[in-house]
C-alpha cells in the first residue's frame, strides 16, 4: 500500500483515476477522437455546419463522383461549378453533408439510451441488491425474462411497435440496455453490502438511504462511466442493425439508414456512400472501446494503485 | 457491587440456508447456540475460539446487526434484542464496533474526517465545527496527526486504518466497545501498539470491550475475563488468570497446549486435536465437542452439558462439561 514514491496527499481516489486516465495516451487519443465527433454533433445539433434540409436536398445529379467535378444546384435555382467532397447519392443530395448530419443522430441515439439504461440499471440495481426480498425476486424475475431472449428480437419488437422513427429505437435500446446495467450494479451492491464498512455504518444507526448515498453509490462509479461508454457504442451499433432492417430512423439521414439505403449501390460500383458511412461508425466505435478500456483501467478501485 | 452492564442470556442465532429454484429454506446454520453471560462495567471480555465458533456472529448480534433468533441482550438495564431499529438509536450512542479488516472497514471514497465524524451526522449530534473539532481530538487521542483528516484511507497503513477506524468507534463517546479481531489482520510488529493504545483509550474513557480474538495471548493481555466458544457455546469462562493457569475444560486444554509459549526451554506436552471442526450446519448430539474430545463418554454423546461453577469459592469459573468435578 505504501509506495515510496512522493505522492500529492489527501487525493481521493476519483482525482487518482482521473491521474492515471489523464497518462493513459491511447485513452487520452480515444478521448480526443470522442470528442472531435462530439463537437461535430453539438455544432449540427447548434445548425452550425449543416440543416436537415441540407442534408435532405439534392445538389446536383445523382452519383457523383467523389472529389469530381459537377454542377451544384444553389438555393436560388441557379447552377454553380464546384467539385464534390464525398460524391451525391442516388438522388443527388450531397453524402458528406448526410455523414455529417449523421454524427448529430449517433451522438443523440448513444447519449439518450446509454444515460437512460444507466440511470435505470443503476437505481433498480441499488434497491435489488440492498434491500433484497420480493423487490429483488421480482426484478431479478423481469431480469431473467429479458435475459432469455436474445436483445436483438426484443429491440426488432418494441421499435416495431413504437413504429419507425428515433423514439422507437431509443425506447428500444434502452429497454434492452438497463437488464445488463442492471445486473452487474446488483451483484456489485451485493458485494459491497457485505464490507465492513457498511456493517460500520449500520452499527452507528446510519439511515438507509445515507448508506446507498454515502457508502454505496459513490463506490459505484467505475461501473457507471464504464456503462456509460459501453452502451453508447451498442447503442450507435444496434441504431445502423435497425436502421439496415427497416427498423430504425425514418426521413433523416443516418449511418444506418444510409448503409441500407446504398448497399444496392455498392453493386453498381457506386461505393462511397456505404464507405463513408461505415468508415465514420467504425472510427467513432473503435475510439469508444479504447475509451471503455482505458476507463476500466483508471476506475476500477482494483486497479487504482 | 453495580449492575452489569451487559447481561445476555440464552442467545440463540441461526441463519437460513436457502436452496432450490423457489429458494426454499433447506437447512439451518446455528450459528449461536444459547450463549449466556455477563459482562461488568469496566472490564474485558475476550472471546476466543477457531474460525467458525460463533464468536463474530456473537460481536454482530450484541451489536444488532443480525437479528437474534431467541434470546435476550440485556444492556443498561433494556433488553435490546427485541427493539426496533428507531428504540434502537439511544443504545447504538453507547455501543461502538472496531471491525477485524482495517482495508474493508472503511469507505475508500471517503476522507478520514468524513469516517470519524459519521456516526455524529447519523445522530445529529453538534455542528459542523464541532464535528470537525471532534474528529481532530479523536485523531491526537489515537495517535495520528490532525492532517490525516483531509487524507483517503488508501493513504494509510493497516495499523493507521485501524487507528481511524477505534477513533470513529469512540466519537459518540460510548460505553461499550466491541472489538471482532480488531488486529488479527495487522502486521505482529504493528499489534501490540494498536492493543496497547486500545488498553490506554479503555482506562481514559473507562470502557468496556468485548474483544474477539483467536489469539490467545492477546486476549490473555487485554482481558479481565474469557470466554471459550465452541460451535456455538460457550464451554468455559472465567477470569483471564485463573483461565490461563487452569483450565478446566478439554477443549480450552487443548486450545491452551497449542498456543506457542515463547520459551524453548519449557516443553510442554501437546494435546492435538483430531478431526475438524463439525459444521455447524449439522451440530453433533449431547456436547457438541464430544467429536472430538479425548475424554468423552456415553453421556457426552447423549446429554448437553450447563454451564456451572465449578470454583472452590472466589470469582466464578464457569465450565460446559459433564467429567469436570467441583
């Protein structure tokens, strides 16, 4: 426990972690890269780089070729020279535009279900694990129930009946998402219920709720930001599974639509659309699971030396 | 003579065990078996026994952590066995716990202050000041120094740790300590300072300790009296001198004969033990020692012995054992 190297004194161990994150170079390029996307989606959620009609609206003839020269149709009516970034789809509407309107849709779709899976996992896993009994048989029943079919028929069924479109999806996810959350907060508060600690609070006549408060929660957290991080990119990667079976977001560009959309194309050789669009995913998901990694690494109490 | 401050009698505790797809109780842990005795103002209790005698689950249950299945707690003159939680509160001010694993015993995610000053917010006792006031005298009491209140306890060693976890025990200046193997996890080298600072706090601030232990040279220092525990039962107790120099029960013997005497030259002769303790899950019948005891006979097997006196006048000697004569 004692290491002979000067350390600063009276650190608590979120500042100790957020130290060894911050040293951490492949955590800290995935942060980066995280956060280049997150910027991109604030400024589209801001109307900053690009509309929805932008990103609906043809521009000039249909598959363009990227880096090519064509005729773009100005708001106005009128024609102007220019040269394509990323090529027009098959209705002429510009695909980098579409990719990058896109990244608004993953951010919002990852952000919304992964908080909200969370938020639920975490809460139903606190008041399973702590005060046991009929609440906890009952959830862990509800628990197994989801568990034993597999996500994706559940996620394909409860889109399916909140009918196309990015409520559907995010009701879907999270409705998914919570059981895993779930699971692991309750045998984590299990665990926790046992230590001494708690014993300690409980032997001063400590509330309840200032033992889940003060004692348990708190000692939650690497779980949460790892999570956090872990359902966001599931939740980005089922949103183009969804989208790609007709399921997902319906008249808004996203990855997923535009993956399904296009994949005719790619026999005609047209193959930017579906590049691009798998390209940005696989970035955005790779940087997340070096992200996970390196948060699992610099949270995890075990860990933290 | 004053009241006792603690008096238990019959005090029994048996955990459930559950099993099967509807999580049906199968069986039964009996983990204290009618454990009775008393405990004056001022003095030492030790507790010893191998793993799984009870002796924790005793500490845990005097300190209502678990609920106690028969029996009463008899402390300042209230049966607490039977409180709710809310009656419960005036008597958790009086009764403290220091816990056996200094590393466990103490939110990691909390500083020191925030850990010694807990049970004062849990009671609402004085403001902010003076919690904080508090917690610095209790840190110079146990002997670290006033800065250790802004530190994390992973800043600490094992006998620190332990040193914040007597001091959060004595915040709410209570009568009665119950240490569960307060140093059983600390390094020798750092034990006897945290026994003796536990010795020095007893005589300021006149407390009484229930002290578990399966050191018996500890207890033997820190105790006025012992009590041997066995699945469950205390088979013998007495003051620590007359426990030491004359044991009367088999078990104690034994227990006794192994503990190393740290003189090469004095040999004395072993009496081992055969076989393993029984589960507590399935006690043997008559004297739940009588697996294993060099002496037992028939009755043994039959009978379960009482607690009864068995000294030529003086302090009590108490002994669970049908061959021990008066």
């Amino acid at each position: 426990m004692t290491s002979d190297a000067p350390k600063a004194l009276g650190q608590s161990l979120l500042q100790k972690s957020l130290r060894k994150f911050r040293r951490d170079k492949f955590g800290m390029a995935a942060l980066a890269v995280v956060a280049v996307f997150g910027l991109i989606a604030l400024g589209v959620k801001a109307g900053l780089f690009c509309t929805l009609d932008q990103a609906t609206t043809p521009v000039g003839d249909q598959f363009v070729k990227p880096f090519a020269a064509y005729e773009r149709r100005l708001p106005d009516g009128t024609r102007a020279k220019a040269v394509s970034v990323f090529g027009t789809d098959i209705q002429g509407r510009d695909v980098f535009t579409k990719l990058v309107y896109s990244i608004k849709q993953a951010f919002a779709i990852g952000l919304i279900v992964s908080v909200l899976s969370v938020l639920v996992g975490v809460v139903l896993g606190c008041i399973s694990g702590y005060f046991g009994g009929i609440v906890d048989d009952a959830l862990l029943w509800v628990y197994t129930a989801i568990n034993s079919v597999p996500f994706i028929l559940w996620i394909i069924s409860i889109s399916y009946a909140f009918g196309r479109g990015f409520t559907g999806v995010v009701v879907a996810l999270a409705c998914t998402f919570w059981v895993g959350v779930y699971f692991n907060v309750r045998s984590e508060v299990h665990r926790l219920k046992e230590m001494e600690f708690v014993l300690a609070s409980e032997s001063y006549g400590a509330s309840k709720w200032s033992i889940i408060f003060r004692d348990i929660v708190p000692n939650l957290t690497h779980l949460i930001f790892v999570f956090l991080s872990l359902d966001f990119i599931a939740a980005v990667k089922n949103e183009v599974l969804l989208s790609f079976l007709g399921l997902g977001i319906a008249g808004e560009p996203s990855w997923g639509v535009m993956i399904a959309n296009a994949r005719l194309d790619l026999l005609a050789g047209k193959w930017w659309e579906v590049t691009g669009a798998t390209v940005l995913l696989f970035i955005l998901v790779m940087a997340f699971n070096m992200l996970t990694d390196a948060l699992q690494d610099a949270f995890d109490p075990k860990k933290v030396g | 003579m004053s009241a006792p401050l603690l008096t238990v009698s019959g005090l029994k505790k048996h955990f459930p065990v559950k099993g099967g797809l509807l999580r049906r109780v199968t069986g039964w842990v009996y983990a204290l078996n009618g454990v009775s005795f008393t405990l004056k103002e001022g003095d030492t209790l030790g507790l010893v026994g191998e793993s799984g005698c009870g002796k924790s689950t005793l500490g845990r249950t005097l300190m209502r952590l678990y609920e106690p299945t028969e029996g009463s707690i008899v402390f300042q003159g209230r049966d607490i066995a039977k409180l709710s939680n809310k009656e419960l509160m005036p008597y958790r001010r009086e009764m403290a716990m220091v816990f056996q694993d200094p590393y466990a015993s103490l939110n990691p995610r909390m500083t020191v202050s925030d850990v010694v000053s807990a049970p004062m917010r849990a009671h609402g006792v004085g403001s902010a000041q003076d919690r904080r006031d508090r917690v610095a005298e209790l840190l110079e009491v146990v002997g670290l120094r006033a800065q250790a209140a802004t530190r994390y306890p992973h800043e600490f060693s094992g006998g620190q740790r332990q040193r914040v976890g007597i001091a959060r025990a004595l915040v709410l200046q209570p009568k009665l300590v119950i240490a569960d193997e307060p140093v059983s996890a600390l390094d020798v080298s750092i034990r006897a300072q945290v026994v003796n600072l536990m010795m020095r706090l007893k005589e300021r601030f006149r407390l009484t300790y229930v002290f578990i232990a399966h050191d018996l040279s500890i207890v033997e220092y820190i105790s006025t009296h012992v009590a041997v525990m066995y699945l469950g039962h205390v088979m013998e107790k007495a003051s620590s001198k007359d426990l030491y120099a004359n044991p009367r029960h088999p078990y104690t013997q034994a227990l006794i004969s192994a503990n190393p005497v740290p003189d090469p030259a004095r040999r004395r002769e072993k009496q081992v033990l055969k076989g393993e303790i029984p589960s507590p899950m399935a006690p043997p019948a008559g004297c739940v020692f009588n697996t294993r005891c060099p002496l037992a006979e028939e009755r043994c097997r039959a009978e379960v012995p009482v607690l009864r006196d068995v000294s030529k006048g003086g302090d009590e000697h108490l002994v669970a054992c049908h061959l021990v004569k008066e």
